[in-house]
C-alpha cells in the first residue's frame, strides 16, 4: 500500500489504494520509472528494487501508518 500511496502524491497513480499490485499500480511505476530516467532498472528483481525505493523515499516524511 505504501507504493501506492508514495505513486499517488508523486501524480502517477489514481487508483484505490488497496494494496493489489494490478495494472494501475504497474502502470505507475513504469511512469515514475519513466519520468526517473529508471525503466531500464525495471527489467531485473534486483535493480527494481532499487526504484521501489526510490519511490518509497519520495516522500521520507510521510507516514502512512496513520500515526
């Protein structure tokens, strides 16, 4: 949920935040790869984590634990 969450401040995600990796979520993530001059990392495990992260660290001060 928090991919999601980070896609939908960063602009690139409009779905429900519901934790479902489907084609909106991999939708997002290609264009924030996209956008991050990253799609190439996206074509192996290891180096996709590395754009997770990245979008995860987008917004280091948000919590989304509701806390």
């Amino acid at each position: 949920m928090a991919i999601q969450y980070h896609l939908m401040q960063d602009g690139f995600y409009r779905g429900s935040i519901d934790g479902i990796w489907g084609p909106a979520t991999e939708s997002a993530v290609y264009q924030y790869a996209n956008a991050h001059n990253e799609v190439g990392n996206l074509v192996s495990k290891a180096a996709s984590r590395q754009v997770f992260a990245d979008i995860l660290n987008s917004h280091p001060a948000t919590n989304t634990n509701g806390g």
